[in-house]
C-alpha cells in the first residue's frame, strides 16, 4: 500500500469512530430521560460530530479515489466503514449508551492527549482542542457510571449488563495491524497499543468505585471492524443515514 | 396593605410598564395565567423537538446533520428555561410534566403534524420557528421580568433557525425538480396550520384581553397573525415557491396581504387530539419520560449516598 493510501486508511478508521458514534448519540436526541441529560447527550453527539469532520477533512487530502467527506459518508457501502464494532452497537437503554460512551471517551482522550505530538501539524492542533471536549465528556459519563452503579439495585443491574456486553468489544481499540503500526512508524497517529494497559487501569478503578464487578470474559478476538466486518447493526444506520442522500444522487444540499 | 390597596398597587406598576418579579406581590389570577402561558410554551418546545429529531439521523449531508442536531438541542434548552421561568412562580417542573403527560396541559398545535420529508425541516424552521419569534418577540416586552428575560434570549436562537431553514428551502427550491416539487409540497402542507399557531380569531379567544390588560400580551391573534403574513408572503417570493392561498391579495391602502379563510374546524379536532400526530407525540414523551424514572430514581438514590456519607465524615472528625 502506498503511503497516502495508508494514511488515508488510518484516518478513516478514527473519523469513522466518531461519525457512528455521534450518530448513534443522536437517536437520543428529544427522548433523554431528563431535559439536561437530553442536552448532553447531544453536546457530546455534536462534539464528536464535529470531530469526525476535521478528520474525514484531513483523510481525504491523500484519498486517491479523491472524494469529498459526504461522497465517503454517505455513498460508501458497509464493507468500506473502518469503524470499531464498539460504536456501532444500539443505545440500548441509558446504562447501555452510557457505559459505551465512557469506554470510547477514556480512549479518545488517550489517542487525542498522544495525538498533540503527530508529526502533523493540522492533526495536532487538532488534537489539542479536541482533547479539551474528550476531557469533558469523560467526566460527564464516569460520573454517570458511578452514579448507576452505586444509585439503586435497578441501576447497578443495568449497567453491570452493559459492562458485560461491552468490555469484551474494547479488545477493538488497541489491536494493530500493519497499517496502524506504519502510520504510528512515520509519527502521524497515536501507537493505541501503548496505552491499552493505561485504559484497563483507569477503567477498573472506575468500576470499582462504581460497586460494578470485573467482566468474567474480557475480549473477544473475533471482531474485526477495522478491516470493515461489521454487525448486522451498522447496516441498520447506514440505510436510515445514507437513504435521503442516496435517493437524489448528485443533488446538493 | 390591604388585598384592594396591592391590586391598586399591582395594576398601577402594569400601567407605567414595570416588571413584575417573582417575589412581588401579583393577583393569584395572574400567576395562575402565567404558569399556564409558560408552561404551554416550555411543552411546546420540547414536544416540537419530536418533528425535527425525526430527521437528524437522516439528515443528507454532515452540516445538515450537525446543524439540525444542534437545532434541535437549542429547543430542549429553551425548554428547560421556560421550565426555570414557570418555577419562579412556584410551580414543579414534575408537575407541569405530569399534567402534559396526563393530557391536562396543552402544547402547540403545529407539532401535530407529521414531518415526512426533508422538505419539512427546512419549512419548521422557515415558518414555524419564524411564527414562533413573532409571538416571542411581543412576549420580550412582557410585564413578567423572568418571561420577558428568557424571550430576549430565545428569540435570538429563534431568529438563527429561521435563517438556517429558510437556507435549506432556497437550496431545495434551486435544486433539482423533485427537491423543487419537496419544497412547494412542505409549504403547501404547513401554510395554514402556521397560520394557526397564532389561536383562534379575537372574538373566539378566550384569554386574550385579560391579557392583554395585564400587557402579558401587547398583540391580539389576530394582530400577530397578520405581522407573521407580511414577513412570509415576500418571502416566499424570494425563495420562487407558491403560497397555497389562491384569495391571498395585498390591500393597497395598508399595505397588508390579507389571507382567504382559515379551516377553524380543523385547528378545533387538532385541540381536541384528534390531529395526525396527537397520540403519538404525547405517547413519545411518555415513554421517555416514564421510560427514564429508573435513571432519575437512581441519581436521587447516589445523592443521598453521598449525603449520608459526608454526614458521618462530618461526626467522625
């Protein structure tokens, strides 16, 4: 692969992160179970959102099918998406979008802190006001893992079942192929390897302030979101987001 | 001071244009009005999340999805303003929630219809939010400090929204022919029942000149109805689409586009909860709100924790 193709790929896997994400945080939009929480989820939706945008911008810089940031959003098939399968799982219910949340929050704040020194110079500027919204999003949603965890006996069951769910999926975020080892090689992107033990700590420490037991199964090695296996539920998001666009091609909006 | 002395006093502060402020002294008649106006107004801008949420993961570029998102976000916080403003009269958020919920509190009409096209986004924000501001904009000079307050700021966001959906009509109406045909056929569905968002015609409001009285409100339905027609009609022209008012004619003495008769009969089955959306709209909230009490259950539930906990921190030392 040639380098603007690696790096291309690279970027894609990370804004594809954030666009499932954001997009999955915002079907919570107007039906919160609170009106402040309702407005934080969307912050958080609209802070990723526009992360997603910024790296997408810089992906397409050495794309050498060379197209625009909607082209990749909105008329790339299923198989094309780099995202982790963490991000596209369902909302499930406020335990379940919380701890997904947290999980990827404590991981962007890792990759963005780490990002600050690419060699880049769009993408560490980038990365450092980036990480001051990763930074915010992380105390909102831990301070909602504890207070699940440790509010009523309701609560701690529904977020120990996400816990279950969940952290066998974040195996995604620190695994490595060759192109993640050649991006972070040429100093451009974040080596995520590094920081997976950082993660792990930080997250148990969490859990146990949370009163919220260790997962009996902790990875699964069958995931392969960042070659573009997707579940059944991306699928699902791609036809709800893509079928306006795709239904007018070539119309602008 | 006697009961008669504070309501010459009340009314005489109405008369040289101050505020009124939630601790002064107001007839109970009047705090009972006011939670009911505001209280509507926060509902509205809460269920009126429900049209437009539809389309945000649909949205058919990255900036419409971002705007819409962050559109439709501002609306939960005007809510929860109005909210604020509602409980400085000594009314429970809780409260006025549950009333919604059990089908004693009313929201606006418009939001009882369905938004089924693209086209409606942009036509919510055009007109609706524009009708919105038109009524808000009286309510800044409201003679209640913490409504008039929350006015000036909403109308700002208001006035925002409206640009961005009248931008996302004039793209559709210089876009290809079906995004043309998208954009008459949203404002041929939303025209009237804009219209109507204004109440009912002065000699059927029933509230109005109490109001009006208590300079609550400075403009009559009938008044505003007619400020909102002459903002839209050149418009509409601007953006190339037709207004579905064929009896739609300019008076050349005042100035003023005068509209052909509104279908009262249809805003009536619409207060009545027998519009297209009615049932699902309050049914949405229900399950959100009802569907989120476990969470709200368990915050309380920690709070307390905490609370006990730094207590006996506190004996301890």
């Amino acid at each position: 692969m040639v380098w603007e193709e690696l790096r291309f790929q690279a970027l894609l896997r990370h804004a594809d992160d954030r666009l499932v994400l954001g997009h999955r945080l915002s079907e919570w939009c107007g039906h919160g179970p609170t009106l402040e929480e309702d407005i934080a989820l969307s912050n958080v939706a609209l802070d990723l959102l526009g992360q997603a945008k910024v790296i997408f911008e810089q992906s397409i810089k050495t794309d050498l099918k060379k197209r625009s940031v909607d082209d990749l959003i909105y008329f790339r098939e299923i198989r094309g998406y780099r995202n982790v399968i963490l991000v596209e799982q369902p909302n499930g219910d406020f335990a379940c979008t919380i701890l997904r949340q947290y999980f990827f929050d404590v991981f962007n704040r890792l990759w963005l802190n780490s990002l600050q020194s690419s060699i880049d110079k769009d993408l560490s500027s980038f990365a450092r006001s980036a990480l001051k919204e990763a930074i915010y999003h992380e105390r909102h949603t831990k301070s909602w893992v504890v207070r699940l965890g440790d509010g009523t006996k309701e609560s701690n069951e529904r977020i120990q079942e996400a816990v279950s769910v969940f952290y066998p999926l974040s195996y995604e975020f620190f695994a490595q192929d060759e192109i993640d080892q050649k991006v972070f090689s040429k100093g451009l992107l974040p080596n995520t390897a590094c920081f997976e033990n950082v993660w792990k700590e930080e997250v148990a420490l969490t859990l146990l302030e949370a009163t919220l037991q260790f997962p009996k199964r902790t990875s699964t090695q069958m995931l392969r979101g960042r070659e573009g296996r997707h579940t059944e539920h991306l699928d699902r998001i791609l036809s709800e987001m893509q079928s306006l666009a795709r239904a007018h091609p070539g119309a602008s909006w | 001071m006697t009961e008669a002395s504070r309501q010459f006093d009340f009314e005489g502060r109405i008369a040289r244009d101050e505020k009124i402020e939630p601790n002064d002294w107001m007839p109970s008649r009047y705090r009972r009005q006011l939670v009911r106006m505001i209280s509507q107004h926060a509902h509205s801008e809460v269920v009126g999340m429900l049209p437009e949420g539809n389309w945000i993961t649909r949205a058919p570029s990255l900036r419409r999805k971002i705007s819409l998102l962050a559109k439709v976000q501002d609306e939960a916080g005007h809510g929860l303003y109005l909210y604020g403003a509602a409980e400085t009269l000594g009314a429970e958020r809780e409260d006025l929630i549950n009333r919604l919920l059990g089908g004693d509190a009313r929201y606006s009409s418009i939001f009882n219809y369905p938004s089924v096209t693209w086209g409606d986004v942009g036509v919510i924000g055009w007109l609706v939010d524009q009708a919105a501001m038109v009524n808000q904009t009286m309510l800044t000079k409201c003679s209640y400090g913490p409504y008039a307050r929350a006015m000036i700021q909403i109308c700002k966001e208001e006035n925002f929204h409206k640009r961005q959906g009248m931008e996302i009509m004039a793209v559709l109406s210089a876009g290809t022919s079906a995004q043309r045909a998208m954009a008459q056929d949203a404002l041929d569905r939303w025209w009237w029942p804009t219209l109507m968002m204004f109440g009912p015609p002065d000699e059927e409001s029933p509230h109005s000149s109490e109001l009006i009285g208590w300079k609550v409100k400075m403009k009559s339905n009938d008044e505003l109805r007619q400020w909102f027609v002459d903002l839209a009609v050149p418009q509409a022209e601007a953006l190339d689409l037709q207004i579905p008012d064929p009896e739609l004619v300019r008076d050349s003495k005042t100035g003023h586009w005068i509209s052909g008769p509104i279908n009262w009969d249809e805003f009536r089955s619409i207060l009545e909860g027998e519009g297209p959306c009615n049932r699902e709209r309050i049914e949405s909230r229900r399950e959100s709100h009802f569907g989120g009490a476990w969470v709200r259950e368990a915050a309380r539930a920690y709070e307390e924790k905490c609370r006990k906990k730094k207590a006996l921190e506190r004996e301890s030392l």
